[in-house]
C-alpha cells in the first residue's frame, strides 16, 4: 500500500540562521478509508491521523525520529517496497541515520543532507 499511497519526505528549512531538518513517513487516503489509516497507527503504535475535511481525506503521518528509527525503518527493511518508492525509502533513511547520529549539525553533515535531498523527488 505504501508502494502507491504513501510517501517520505526531507523538508529543511531554515528559521533566525538555523537550518532545521524534518523528516516524515505519511500516507493519504479518501476520508472514507480513514480506518485503514488508523490501522496503520495502531500497527505501527506510533503517528497520527489527520483529517481534511474540506479536502475529502485523511492521512497518516509519523514525524518523531525515534518512531521512524524504532519502528518505521524495522519495518521497510523486513518488508522492503517494490517500486521506484524504494529509493525514496532508502533517501529517507540515510538522512535519519545521520539525524539520530547528529551528524546533520554539523556543517558537512548539513551538505549532506542537502545533496541527499537535491536527489529525492519534490
């Protein structure tokens, strides 16, 4: 499912001089399939469902890097993905690898990152 619906994003940005990486695991579906997406949430015993009501859908998102390493990551290498969206799940977990290893506050590791995501799809 997440071959199709899902998605991994590297956002950085940049507040009073300070680079800040955030990284997310998410999944949007029709607001009808809500429960598929609490399913997730409870699967995974991490994330959050969120709704858009004015849009029709809801989605499914995990942004702390200690879920994504402990429980996020496990699950994508036992179950790895079978389209393109394998490389974005390996772009991922590069950057929160360096993350949860502070390298990305350093200046390299911030090049790094940056390179990384320049790769990624938008």
């Amino acid at each position: 499912m997440t071959d199709a619906e899902g998605y991994f994003t590297i956002k950085i940005s940049k507040k009073n001089n300070k680079y800040y990486i955030d990284i997310t695991l998410g999944m949007q579906l029709h607001l009808k399939d809500i429960a598929l997406l609490e399913s997730l949430k409870s699967y995974f015993k991490v994330g959050n469902v969120f709704v858009r009501k004015t849009a029709d859908v809801a989605s499914f998102e995990v942004y702390s890097i200690e879920s994504i390493l402990d429980k996020v990551i496990p699950h994508f290498d036992r179950y790895p993905l079978l389209t393109q969206k394998r490389a974005d799940y390996e772009l991922f977990k590069m950057v929160a690898e360096k993350m949860i290893s502070k390298v990305h506050l350093t200046e390299k590791g911030l090049e790094e990152i940056i390179a990384i995501k320049a790769s990624s799809p938008p």
